[in-house]
C-alpha cells in the first residue's frame, strides 16, 4: 500500500519537481548549497529534498483547502436552493386553506369575493411554480379545474352579489325593525292592540329573514319555486305592516315608515333575477369547486411541504466532502511543520561550521588591525608638531592604510598655511581701520560734546526771552487797562490831563523798552540760525564720518560687520538731527519775520504815543479832542497786547523746539560714545585674533 501511495504522490508531483534546482538562483549568482537541498524521508512522501517535499505540501493543502471551501458553499448554495420550492409549497398550503376559509365565509353571506378570486390565482400560480418539482404529482392531480373555476367566478360574481344584496337587506331591515320596536314594548305604554299589531310585524320580519337566509344558503339547483316562500313572507309582512300604519299613536305608525317600498324593492329584486338562474346556479357550482379543490389540495401540499423540509440545511455528502478536505489540510500541515523542524536541524548545524570560518576571519582581521594600528600612531606621531602651530611640516605618505590619510592632511596644512596667512593679514587690516575710526570718534565725540553746550547756552536764552515776552504782553494789557482809564479821567475833567500827559509818556517809554527788546529777540534769533548752521555743519561732519567707518567695515570682511551696524546707526542719528536742524532753521526765519513786523508795528506805537501826548498837551480845553485820542489810544494798546501775546507764544514754540533739539544732541552724543566704545571693542578683539594666530609657524 505504502509503495502505490508513493507511486500516487509521484504522479502528482512530476510537474512540480520538474524544475531544476538552478531555477531556484538569481540571475547571475551561482547556486550555494543550503540545507533544503539535502534529501529527507517523510511518511506517505517517501526521501526527497526538502523543498520538493513543501511544494508538494503546499499543493496537498490548496487542494484540501479548495475541497473544504467548495463543499461548503455548494452544499449551502444547495440548500438555498431548495428554501425557494419549500416556501412556495408552504405559501400555497397557507393559501389553500385561507381559500378554504374565505369560501366558507363568502357562502354565509360575508362578501370576500375579490379576495378569494385573487387568493385563487396566487394558488394556481404557486402550483405551477411547484410543477418541476419531481414530488408535485399529487398536487397538480388536486387542483384539477380550480384556474377554470376561478375564473367563472370572477366573470359571474355579479349575480351572486345582487342576490346577497336582497337578502342582506332584509336582514338588515328586520333587525332595524327590531331594536326601534323593542322601546315601545318596554315602555308599556301603547294599547294592547299596537302591541299585538308590533308583535305581528316582528314574528313576520323575523321569518322573512330566515326564509332569505335559508334560500341563500340552499345548496341545491335554484328553480322558479325558489323565491315562493320568500314571496310568501314578504306578503305576510306587507299586510302586517298595514295593521301597524292603521295604528292612532304615531309613535307606532313610524315604524312602517319606508317598509311598503323596500318590501316591494325586494319583492321586484328577486323576479328580476329569476331571469338569471342559471348564471346564479353556475356561479354556485364554481363556488362549491373552489371550496372542494381548497379541502383536496390541503393534504397532498401539507405532504410536499414536509417532504421539501426534510431536504433544507446541509446534505451529508457535502459534510463528508468537507471534514475529507479539512482532514488532508491538517495531515498536509503536520507535514510541513515536519519539514521546518528538519529544516531547523539543519540550519543549527550550518549555523556553527559559520561561527568557525567567522573566528577565522576574525583572527585575520585581527592581525591586519595590528598592522593598521601601528601605521596610526605613526601618522599621530607626525601630527603631534602640527598640531602645536608648525604649519611649515608635512606627513609621510605611505602605501599602508594611512597612505591616502596623509595625503589629505598634507593637503589640509597647506590650506589651513594659507588661510591662517589671511586672516593675519585682515586682522592687521582691522587693528589700523579700527584705531583711525577710534580717532574719529573720539574727535566727533568732542564735538558732540560741545554742540550739546551751546545748544543748552541758547536754550536758556531762548527760555528767558520767552519770559520777557510774557512780561511785555502783560505789560501791554496793563497798558490797555491805563488807557480806558485815562480816558474816563479826561472825561472828568482838564484837571486829569496831565495826569494823562503822565501816563502817556510812560506807555512811550514801555513801548520803546519793548521794541528794543523784540529788535533783541530778533538778533537772538539770528543768533539761532547760525547755531543750526553749525549744527547743520556738524551732522555733515558726522554723516561723512559714519559713511567712511561703513566703507572701512565692508572692506574689513565678516570682523567688522558688527562696526557696520554701529556706522549705520551713527548715520540715521546724522540724517535725524539734520531733519531737526532744517525744521530749526525755518522756525527761526518765521522768528524773524515776526519780529521784523512786531518791531515796526513798535514803531508805528510810539509815533501814535507821541501824537497821543502832543494833542494831550494842546487839548487843554478841549475835552472832547482829548476823548478821541484816549479812544485811539486804547486801540492802539490793545492791538499791541495781542502782538505781544502771538509774539510770547512764538518764543514758547522756540523754546520747545530747543528743548527737542537739545534732546537730538544728546542721542546724537550717546551715539557717538557707543560708537567709540564699540570701535575700542573692536579694536581688542582684533589684537586677541593676532594673538591667537601668531602660534602659527609658517615658514
């Protein structure tokens, strides 16, 4: 058995084991012998290597695997399969006998007749789906006609309604009769005539409807004798609903009302449809097919549906077919792991022979790192004199390890020979830049110091000339207030003119002091102007100056960058307290020009003051010539306050915009000692470079 096995698995196999082992290389890479190469015996699988016996494995378990899945999902679509004619015969088990009940239903006067023609056919439609099923002979033998009766009585349900309308009617009418006859009688309160006539007509209502029940019902041929007993009764009733309406109480004549025309309605109903008794008879016998062929299919469907449900869910061929597959994947695996525990034997092996040959190389490696080691120190050894600043040695290049290393260094030293002769040139460069930019600032510094003395000098001036304005603005308003009072003394009389001759010349005299005084403030003004000339001189001075230090810096490299900064921010102070001069210089042409005015308008004053006297002297009796003069005088003196007023605000303006200067000058100085003390940094940090760099041996 055992070699018929073998000889099975050989068969299989011989494609797969047909490649040769190179095909197992990559390209260009010759084949090295591993442990899956060599052969191993295997149960079932006979001697082999280890990679025929895994592909072989592998095939095993994709064939088992397929085995189990297709068992699976055929044997489930299957079963899904026979779930559709299993519900279709339950549905028409479940239809059947609702056809059944619904006939029954019908036939006892309940209507039903459009659902059980549409039941019928949703039948019939199931058998039919049923047809193909092998087990379905007794179903179709059942059902015989039941599509032909349905369909008779979908085409003569017609009749049967108008006829079950009658009878409805007069069941309906009858019980109607009832409930509206049943007060009265309670009451007790009619004659016992009225009673007996209600009684009457109730006993022959009652038995008009049991006739109608009963003819409706009758399952046998309708002939023309039929509908006798129903005429009977309704004759009966008509003659007991006179013996009602002949009643004097009307509440008992009101129960006749409307029965004369329905009784005759019903009466001329039912010989209306004596003409159509044999669709009625028809439309019957369909009627009691349908219900016959509903009892007969309820067994032969009950049969089917237990025989469709015995074949739903899982068959046991496709169970077997499946744990059959599952069974040869697991003998598959267990193989296979078989084989990687065989394979990992092997591996152990190789894996020691491979620390031998690496304690080999190892050793190998060892002694060339002896080797490597000694040119190294070597090479240090050589290093050691450059590495103390003789730039002026060179190493041994060599053919061992270090050949290429020396090589590189002796290039590196004849860079670093170069740039290290650079820098000290640029230091030097620096050292002299730096000392003359030094003398700049210190003279710049001087000069700043100086300015900021003479503008604080002219701004004590300026303040104090402000003062005096003031003092003359408010002498003018005194003026104007010694003017109003002249003129009230001139009016009192010829003795208050001298006294006004008097205060006349003193306002002449105020009036001079104070146009010497503005002629004053215009000479300091001019003064001012020479001082924002030199001002003007010294932010060029500077700007020059703070434009040669930026030169020297871009010339000087990456070392004076941080001069550079200091030179353009020395600049932007220039170009600042240049704005401030020019605006100084156009508030004191103003200054001027204000003065110039103020002084002729002076001018101008003391002529009228002297006018003013001479006419005080002559109007000695004339009064009124004396008022007039007080009058232009008082005008006079207050157009003079408000030219003193505008003038003291003028020199507060000045006095302010000197104080703003004065502020200039002093970031202006500030930045000129930064300066100077940057330049001095600068100046010790290029010494500390050549410091550094004079370690270095060159030649």
């Amino acid at each position: 058995m055992s070699t018929n096995t073998h000889a099975g698995l050989d068969t299989l196999f011989a494609g797969v084991d047909s490649q040769s082992p190179e095909a197992e290389t990559a390209i260009g890479v010759p084949q090295v012998p591993i442990a899956e190469d060599a052969p191993a015996s295997l149960p079932l699988l006979g001697t082999a290597s280890l990679r025929k016996h895994r592909r072989r494995l592998f095939i095993l378990i994709c064939l088992g695997s397929l085995l189990f899945l297709s068992s699976l999902i055929y044997g489930f679509w299957k079963a899904r399969e026979n779930e559709k004619p299993f519900h279709v015969a339950h549905e028409a088990q479940v239809n059947a006998q609702h056809l059944y009940n619904l006939v029954m239903h019908a036939w006892m006067g309940d209507g039903f007749w459009s659902e059980i023609i549409s039941t019928a056919e949703v039948l019939n439609r199931q058998i039919d789906a049923l047809a193909a099923i092998p087990n379905a002979g007794p179903v179709l033998q059942a059902r015989g006609s039941l599509a032909n009766d349905a369909k008779r009585v979908s085409q003569l349900r017609h009749v049967l309604q108008a006829r079950e309308a009658v009878f409805t009617r007069i069941q309906r009418q009858a019980d109607a009769l009832r409930t509206a006859a049943a007060p009265l009688l309670e009451e007790g309160s009619i004659s016992s005539t009225d009673v007996a006539a209600i009684n009457s007509l109730l006993l022959t209502f009652k038995s008009l409807a049991g006739t109608a029940l009963f003819n409706y019902l009758e399952l046998g041929e309708l002939n023309t004798s039929s509908n006798e007993s129903v005429t009977r009764a309704i004759t009966n009733a008509m003659r007991a609903a006179h013996q009602v309406q002949s009643s004097r109480d009307p509440r008992v004549m009101n129960l006749s009302h409307g029965l004369f025309e329905m009784l005759q309605d019903t009466q001329h109903a039912l010989e209306a449809q004596l003409a159509s008794l044999q669709e009625i008879n028809a439309a019957r016998d369909s009627v009691r097919a349908l219900r016959l062929h509903a009892e007969t299919l309820l067994q032969p469907l009950e049969g089917l549906t237990s025989h469709l449900a015995s074949r739903l869910g899982l068959q046991w061929p496709y169970v077997l077919s499946s744990l059959l597959g599952m069974a040869l994947v697991a003998l598959a695996s267990i193989l296979m792991a078989r084989t990687y525990t065989i394979d990992s034997r092997r591996r152990f092996v190789q894996v020691e022979n491979q620390q031998i040959e690496a304690t080999q190389r190892e050793q190998e490696a060892k002694r060339l790192n002896d080797a490597n080691q000694a040119a190294i120190l070597r090479l240090m050894n050589e290093l050691l004199l450059i590495a103390e600043g003789d730039l002026t040695q060179e190493t041994t290049v060599t053919e061992d390890i270090t050949g290429a290393i020396a090589d590189s260094i002796n290039y590196t030293i004849e860079e670093l020979r170069q740039l290290v002769g650079s820098v000290q040139e640029s230091a030097n460069k620096v050292t002299s830049t730096t000392l003359a930019v030094d003398a700049t600032s210190t003279e710049l510094l001087a000069a700043s110091t100086e300015q900021l003395r003479e503008i604080k000098d002219t701004g004590s001036s300026i303040l104090e000339m402000a003062r005096r304005i003031n003092a003359i603005s408010d002498s003018a308003q005194e003026s104007a207030q010694v003017a109003r009072q002249s003129r009230e003394a001139a009016e009192s009389g010829l003795r208050a003119v001298q006294d006004s001759i008097g205060g006349m010349n003193a306002i002449r005299a105020q009036i001079q002091e104070s146009s010497k005084r503005i002629k004053r403030l215009g000479e300091s003004s001019q003064e001012i102007g020479e001082i924002t000339e030199l001002i003007s001189d010294i932010t060029e001075q500077t700007n020059v100056l703070a434009l040669n230090a930026a030169i020297q810096a871009a010339s000087a490299g990456e070392a004076g960058r941080g001069f550079s900064v200091v030179a353009e921010e020395v600049q932007r102070l220039a170009e600042r307290s240049g704005d401030a001069t020019r605006k100084i210089a156009e508030l004191v042409r103003t200054i001027q020009s204000d003065t110039h005015d103020a002084v002729v308008a002076m001018e101008r004053s003391t002529q009228g003051v002297v006018e003013g006297a001479t006419l005080a002297d002559r109007a000695g009796v004339q009064l009124t010539e004396i008022d007039q003069v007080s009058r232009q005088l008082s005008s006079r003196v207050e157009q003079i306050s408000d030219v003193a007023a505008r003038e003291a605000t003028l020199a507060n303006q000045v006095a302010e915009n000197m104080q703003h200067i004065f502020a200039v000058t002093e970031q202006t100085s500030e930045g000129t000692r930064s300066t100077s003390k940057q330049v001095r940094e600068l100046s010790h940090t290029a010494q500390e470079l050549l410091q550094s760099i004079s370690r270095f041996k060159l030649q």
